[in-house]
C-alpha cells in the first residue's frame, strides 16, 4: 500500500511523538520536531505533515519553510527544512527510504519548495567515553571519521543506517558538508549522551572523569548552590549569555528569543523546558536550559560569567540537571553537539573534552542530505549564501 503525504493538526502531530513513536523506543523522537518548536522558529514558516498507509498515521515530519521574495513569473518558492526528522520508520513494514520520500516530494513540490534539508535520527555510530578520551590523546586520530566505533556500546546502533544513507544517495540527496572539521551541518553529526535508564547516581558521578568530580566536589565546597527558576529570571541568564558569547566570539540570540521559546514550549507542557541558576552567596556565575519531551531531555542553551570561574558552578550545573533527569525516570541526557574534530588544536576540542568528562557517549547521526528541486534555483540561493 502506497503513503500518503498530508498536512496533519498540531495536536495529532504531537501525539503521534510521544505515544506511537515513544512506544517504538522514542530514539527516533526528537523536540526539534515538536509542533511547538515551530513556533518558536518565526524567521521559518512551520507546517505539520503526515503520512498515511490508509487511514493510519505511520509518520510524521515539522517542516520549516522559509519564503524567498515573490518572484517574476515564479511565483513564491521556500526552502523546506525538516530538523532532526523526519520520524518515520524507514525501514519498518518491509519499505525503503523512497517509499516515504517521494510522496514527501510530490507534496513540497506542488507547494513551491525549490530546495529540502533533512536530517535523519538513526545512529549510525557510538563510542564510549573511554574511546573518545583514547582517540583525543592519540595524535593519529583527528576526526570521529578516522576512530573505530564500539561495538559495545553501539547496541541500539541502527543495523540499516548505512542502507538509509546509500538509498538516499541513489535517490539524489547529497551532504553539503565543510572541511573545518567542526560542526558541518545546520545541526551537527556527533553528539554526547548520557545513558540513564536502570542507573543511579552513584553509578553516573562514577563515570565522570576525575577532573568533573573534583570539580563537582570543589563547587559543594565553595558554597555552589543550583537551583531552577522561572521565565523572570530569563534577563539574568541573557546577560551571562551575551558575557559568553563575547569571551567564545559566537553570534548571540536576542532576549525574546529565550523569551518566546519558553512561552511556546510551556504552552504544550509545563515541564517542557527548564532554566537553571547556579553560583555561591546567591549571585549566579552559571546558567542552561533543558528542554524535556517525552522519556528524553536535552541541554540547550549554557552561560557564565568570567569573573568566579573557579566555583567550578558549571559543573555543580550539569551534575543537579542530570540528577533531575534521574530523579524523574528519564531515560537520556543529551548534552548536544559536538564537532567532527579529535585534534587537540582544534577550537572545539575544548567543548568535545567537557563534555565527554561526563561519561557519556559519542552518538553519531548521518548528518544533513539536501535535494535541489530546481536546481538551477537552489544553485543561486547556494553561491549568494557563501558570498554573503
């Protein structure tokens, strides 16, 4: 039986994530695909589609659309940008990828899409900490590419991985990837997460590096306190924000985006989205957001001041936030991308080294496939985008 591609409500769409998928495993469930997060997205128009076999629901996508201006004789044309998704089971049913992308297609098309982005959610490779921390000391490895997975920790590695990338390859999707070996895509490839379900806290803080739990054990010390708070502390995690973007030299979100994401998330769940505080004698030195949805939580957004680094209050922030997940009987903690990059020279290897001194594992997704349309079309917007 052939699917059927169409736009779907929001309600039936978030839904869709957190009981048929979720029940599926929820790996594949990701809050870059939430309806809510669409909203948050006003630079993009979001829509909510579906695909049927029949009557029944069997996978869903949030694509964002963003207009070019009004052309002569063409009429309005969009990119379309599916994040983390689509969340379909690709291989289920005895189907292969063109089963689900070529209705996907027939639908963009006939609504002016010159141009998708999507990046599919399966893991296509794992590595353990000590792995990682092997490779990041060994000069002959300097990207993820070049370090052998673990086929330990690689249980819940997707056996077809590979098919999904070679399927949709033969069907014209192509990576546009750079060569800085950092973070490549519009959302990176290598992420670090923490396993949880069936462990303790005990068991999680033993798997922290000795220079996190030194650090944890030096912020109790000084007096770090962390605690959670609420959209009306969002001014103080924004100054803090602006003072790290500065110092790491990164392009900084405005106040009403913080502001407008907490409004959309909240909305849908009231526990959908967390701030965080942490520092000594009642004045924060550190900050993040965690987004929650479904069994998984992801970090968001960090900060912190200068001045105070050595309460180490980032730390003692992490380790309350995983405590929280724990508490709570989630089943992962997410601490988001990383770059392609093991080469202790590199800009990102300071991030890859923090995050990485938790325990948790190096998760790799196959990364961001484009398929041009109009290809004529798609070329322009692609040479004025590197000129810009």
């Amino acid at each position: 039986m052939s699917l059927q591609v169409c736009a779907i409500d929001t309600a039936l769409h978030r839904r869709f994530l957190l009981e048929t998928a979720a029940a599926e495993g929820g790996r594949r469930v990701s809050f870059l695909q939430s309806p809510a997060w669409g909203r948050v997205k006003t630079a993009w128009r979001p829509e909510s589609l579906g695909w049927f076999s029949e009557s029944e629901l069997v996978g869903t996508a949030l694509v964002l659309y963003r207009d070019l201006p009004a052309l002569p004789l063409l009429g309005r044309r969009s990119l379309a940008y599916i994040p983390e998704g689509p969340t379909v089971d690709w291989f289920g049913s005895g189907r292969d990828v063109a089963a689900w992308i070529r209705p996907l297609i027939a639908y963009l098309r006939a609504h002016g899409v010159f141009s998708v982005k999507l990046g599919p959610k399966v893991v296509a490779r794992r590595w353990d900490a000590a792995s990682v921390k092997a490779g990041m000391a060994d000069a002959a490895y300097t990207l993820f590419a070049d370090l052998p997975a673990d086929d330990a920790a690689g249980a819940d590695v997707e056996p077809d991985a590979g098919r999904l990338i070679a399927e949709l390859e033969a069907l014209g999707w192509r990576r546009q990837c750079s060569s800085g070996q950092g973070i490549a895509d519009v959302q990176p490839r290598h992420f670090i997460e923490i396993p949880l379900r069936g462990r303790t806290p005990d068991d999680v803080f033993a798997g922290f590096n000795t220079q996190w739990r030194r650090n944890v054990r030096l912020a109790e010390r000084a007096g770090v306190k962390v605690w959670q708070t609420s959209i009306d502390d969002l001014p103080t995690f924004h100054a803090m924000y602006l003072e790290t973007a500065e110092r790491d030299r990164f392009a900084p979100r405005p106040l009403p985006y913080f502001q407008r994401m907490f409004r959309e998330l909240l909305a849908v769940d009231p526990d959908g989205l967390r701030l965080y505080l942490a520092g000594a004698d009642g004045i924060p030195s550190a900050a993040a957001t965690m987004v929650r949805f479904g069994r998984r939580a992801w970090f968001g957004y960090g900060a912190g001041t200068t001045s105070r680094r050595e309460l180490r209050a980032a730390n003692a922030l992490q380790w309350q936030m995983i405590q929280d997940c724990l508490d709570d009987g989630l089943d992962s903690y997410d601490l988001r991308g990383v770059g392609e990059t093991l080469a202790q020279n590199h800009p990102l290897f300071g991030l890859l080294r923090f995050k990485i001194g938790t325990g948790g594992d190096v998760v790799e997704y196959p990364g961001e496939y484009d398929l041009a349309l109009n290809r004529p079309l798609a070329l322009a917007l692609r040479i004025y985008l590197r000129r810009r």
